[in-house]
C-alpha cells in the first residue's frame, strides 16, 4: 500500500532535521532543482544557487559557522493552495567562533509536490543575524552606504 506524504509532513521532517543542523540530510528533502530563497542575507553574503546540491554545499559551509540546538514554536499552515504551506518558528543555536547563543524567529513558505520541497522562501531578522555573528556594525556601515 502505497503511503503520501503531505506537505505539512514535509515540513515538519525539514524541520525536525533543521533542529541538529545544518546538516546536508536537509537538502534530501528539496527537488533536483529546487529553489531555496533567503531574501534578508545580510550584505557581502553569496545568493543561494537553485538546486538541492547547491543547498547542500551551503548547509555544509553554515555548519562551519553555527549548529543549531532546537526548534520550537512550530506552526505550520495550509493554504488554499494545496502544495504551499508556511511554518513559523523559532530556531535556535550557537555560533562556532564565539559560542554565543542565538534565537531566531523565522517564517518559511514552501511549495511541496510529491513529497519533496521545489521551493522555498526563509525570512528571518537580519538584525538578529547581525548581533548573533558580530556584526552589527558591518550592517549599520552598508545601511549608510546605500542610503
């Protein structure tokens, strides 16, 4: 007997596997050619490259930079649109260089067709971001230089 798997599933799987990342298992769930957005990096940070191995490649790298401890807060909901849901949640986590404790609230949207994960848009506070790896002043001086 043939089982599916729904999205709401699916994003909870990448979401249980996000907990003890980033690991390059959380890029088994997304297509071939999936796209994986991330519209608030901060400045000088490379643009995601579309596909499952290029996200892969950029968990393997952020592993170098934090671990994630735990998710909670998970909501996750429907919509109209059978294949695209939206989670929010907190992720937290530690950063490599300086041990330093980080929580960020995060809402992730994803379009989810037979079982795997063809696209997907993460917001999450840059200025979170910012203070977790130092960097808030690397912030505040590309801020000034754009504006």
């Amino acid at each position: 007997m043939a089982t599916t798997t729904t999205p709401r599933e699916v994003l909870h799987a990448f979401l249980r596997l996000t907990a003890d990342g980033p690991s390059e298992a959380m890029a088994d769930v997304f297509t071939t050619d999936a796209v994986f957005e991330m519209p608030y990096l901060p400045p000088g940070a490379p643009v995601q490259e579309p596909g499952r191995e290029a996200f892969r490649a950029h968990l393997r790298e952020g592993a170098k930079l934090q671990k994630f401890n735990a998710v909670d807060h998970v909501h996750v909901h429907e919509t109209e649109d059978p294949e695209l849901v939206i989670a929010d949640y907190r992720l937290h986590g530690q950063v490599a260089s300086t041990g330093r404790q980080f929580t960020f609230d995060m809402v992730m949207y994803a379009r989810v067709t037979d079982g795997l994960i063809t696209w997907s848009r993460v917001y999450a506070n840059p200025l979170d971001g910012a203070i977790a790896f130092d960097a808030a002043d690397g912030l505040l001086e590309a801020l000034r230089a754009t504006g």
